[in-house]
C-alpha cells in the first residue's frame, strides 16, 4: 500500500474535503495547495500523479493529531470532532450518494395499476 492509498483512504474515511486537508497540514507549517495536493488522488497512469512522500503524509498525521486532539493548552475530545463533522455533513447535505439501508426503506406493497393505459398495443 502507498503513501497515496493511505492519504486517499484517510480523506474518504474522515470525510475530508481538500480545501481542510490543505487546513491541517498548514497547523503543523506545511504549506501545500489545492492542485499539488489533487495531484495525490489521481490515479497512478495518469500523466498529472505525483507520488505522495514520507514527508507530505508524515506532516499530514501530525497535523491530523493536531486537528482531532487539539494542543496541550487547548485540548479537544476526538469523537466530539468527528461527530461535529458527520452532523454538518449530514445537515448540509455534503455526503454525496448515500442512499438508505434496506432495513430503512418502508415497503408499502405493489403499486395500484388498474388504471394504467398501455401505449403501443393493437387495438382488437
């Protein structure tokens, strides 16, 4: 596994934009725009990859701790981040093709189709 499929799998697992990974490398002083870092979620024969580095995904685990625990001087509780993340998410509408378990979808039986004119048939 790649440093580029871990980064890729940590951005999907936490639900991250790019726009806030770019946030959490910059609390550890990395500087890294938009477009180096899009170049990381390409896949590998397209002509744009670029290898993610040791350096890029070390500083964005570092800035990751930093993000969901917070400082010493200001300490936060990471499930409370993570679920202040999945509330927005959920209530702005960003969690894009999430569709209902099956267990959440009310069956409500066949649909009524006694008054359903059919085209294309030969009238007798």
């Amino acid at each position: 596994m790649t440093n580029n499929d871990i980064l890729k799998k940590l951005r999907v697992a936490l639900m991250l934009r790019d726009d806030e990974i770019v946030e959490i490398l910059k609390l550890v002083d990395f500087k890294v725009t938009k477009s180096e870092l899009g170049s990381f979620f390409r896949k590998e024969d397209h002509p744009n990859y670029v290898e993610c580095g040791d350096q890029i995904l070390r500083n964005f685990l570092n800035g990751l701790v930093l993000h969901l625990r917070g400082t010493k001087e200001s300490p936060k509780i990471p499930g409370e981040v993570l679920l202040k993340k999945t509330a927005t998410a959920t209530t702005h509408k960003e969690v894009p093709n999430r569709r209902p378990f099956k267990s959440n979808i009310k069956k409500e039986g066949p649909p009524d189709v006694s008054y359903v004119k059919y085209k294309n048939k030969k009238k007798s």
